[in-house]
C-alpha cells in the first residue's frame, strides 16, 4: 500500500509517471511468480525422478501396474510439492459449485458418456480412472487454482487483468509439459505442448467464469478419461515425428479448445465472471 501511496505523491502531475511505476510493480511480481513457477518444474522433474526411481525398484510383476505405481509415486510428490508453493504464492481457493441448469446438464452429458465408453472398453476402466484422477486434481490445483489465482491477484479483476492472467498461466501449463521430454522425444513433447496449451486456456476460463475449481478439474478428468478408455493407457517411451497430419491435427485441437475457451468466458460479458468477483471481494473491495 505504500508503494502505492509514493506512487501517487511523486506522480501527482504526471499521470504517465503513476502508470509506468505501477507497470514496474506488476512486472516485479510477474518474474517472481515465473521465478518461482520455473524453480517449481525444476525440482518437480528432477525429485520426481529420484522418487520414481526409488519406486522402480519395487517388483510389481506387471509392466501396467508399474507404470501406474510410478505416476502414482510422482503425483504424491507434487502435490507435496503443491502444498510448499500454496505456501509461497498464497492465494485463496474456491470449490463450490453453482448447479445451474447448463452445469447440470454438461455433468449428466459427461457422466453417461463415461459410462457407455466404459460399458465398451471395460477392460480399460479402472487405469482410464487413475490417469483421469491423477493428472487432473493435482494440475488443476497448482496451474489453475494457485498460478491463475495468484496471477489474478496481482492484475485484480479487471477485464484485461483477467484476460492477461488467462494467457500467463496458459503459458506456464504449457511450460510445464516440456519436462515430459524425460520419457519421449522432442518431436513429441513439442507436439504434446501445444497441444495441451488450448486445454489448459479453455480450463482456465472454466475456472474464471464457475468461481469453482472443482469444474475445471472435472472436466480435465472427464478428458484424459475418455482419451484413455479409449485409447489405452501409455507404458512405452513416446515416439511422434513431425509431418503435416500431426501438426494440423495439433493446431486444430489448439483452436478448437481456444474457441471453446473464448465462447465459455464471453469478454463482453465480463460481470459473469464469478470468480472475479470472488477475488475481488477477497481483498476487501465492494
């Protein structure tokens, strides 16, 4: 507050003076949140490893249960991890969810979609669900309900504050995937990028219009259920090349994710953003 209050004395005849010393305290805040969003990877992928291989040495005697006790052990660790960083960038979480008409629909949809893919592939079940459980509930926590609410906390929320914090942790998800090159090549890891960069738009704008974190996390679920009930869960190494099919079919999932995204948020529409209004009056304004 008080660097707000010198602000404001030193810039009382320049209002261009007020807006770039605002700009800079943004940006401050901005490269500490990469700082510490880029020190998170690090130690997320290299402790992930240790702790994976430590549990590599556990005979399971079946190459799936393996794999899923591995990505079991390294989940633990990041939500261990996740709770060190709520503690550095502390933000508060929201959970409760509006049931209006539209919401209940969507979640019937998901639902009987699941059960018949199930009724189909029953074979794929029970790892469908732990893929679906496991990726969804502890990314959704860190990228959407602590970068994204911290990131709304230092651009307010306003519309284009909003709209910039939408874009920054978008990236950040994006970022993130770059640590799967451990377990696939570069072609593939580039291609898994930008492929979830749409995805993790569109969660995030589930996420500013519900007001509810549990939305976005059950609609990650739902998604990486039903791409693994249907197409099986991984357990080699990842190898893709880049030729025309793959890219467009990337780039196409990107903008089809992008425009769902923009069409759940509706810009002009911004006094619907409820979890706007939730942060804001979480800081005390009326």
């Amino acid at each position: 507050m008080a660097f707000f209050v010198r602000c404001a004395q030193k810039t009382s005849y320049n209002i261009d003076v007020f807006q770039k010393c605002l700009k800079n305290r943004m940006l401050l805040y901005l490269v500490s949140n990469t700082k510490i969003g880029a020190i998170f990877n690090v130690i997320e992928y290299y402790g992930g490893d240790f702790v994976v291989g430590l549990v590599n040495n556990v005979p399971t005697g079946d190459l799936r249960l393996g794999v899923m006790l591995n990505n079991a052990a390294f989940k633990v660790f990041e939500l261990f991890l996740a709770t060190i960083l709520g503690f550095l960038l502390p933000v508060p979480k929201y959970f409760k969810i509006i049931f209006s008409r539209r919401t209940v629909r969507w979640l019937i949809i998901l639902l009987i979609s699941s059960i018949l893919l199930s009724i189909f592939n029953p074979e794929r079940f029970w790892e469908a669900l732990f893929i679906g459980t496991a990726a969804a509930f502890p990314e959704e926590f860190i990228f959407r309900g602590i970068f994204l609410g911290y990131l709304l906390k230092i651009f307010k929320s306003s519309k284009y504050g909003v709209i910039i914090s939408l874009v920054i942790s978008t990236v950040l998800f994006f970022v993130y995937h770059f640590g799967n090159i451990s377990n696939q090549n570069i072609e593939a890891t580039i291609l898994q990028m930008f492929g979830v960069a749409g995805i993790g738009f569109m969660l995030g704008c589930l996420y500013v219009k519900t007001g509810s974190l549990l939305i976005p996390m059950i609609a990650h679920f739902f998604f990486d259920f039903f791409l693994t009930i249907m197409n099986g869960m991984q357990v080699s190494y990842k190898t893709q090349q880049f030729d025309p099919s793959t890219i467009s079919a990337v780039i196409l999932q990107f903008l089809i994710f992008l425009l769902i995204g923009i069409m759940i948020l509706k810009a002009k529409h911004s006094g619907g953003w409820r979890l706007a209004r939730l942060m804001y009056s979480e800081n005390g304004n009326k």
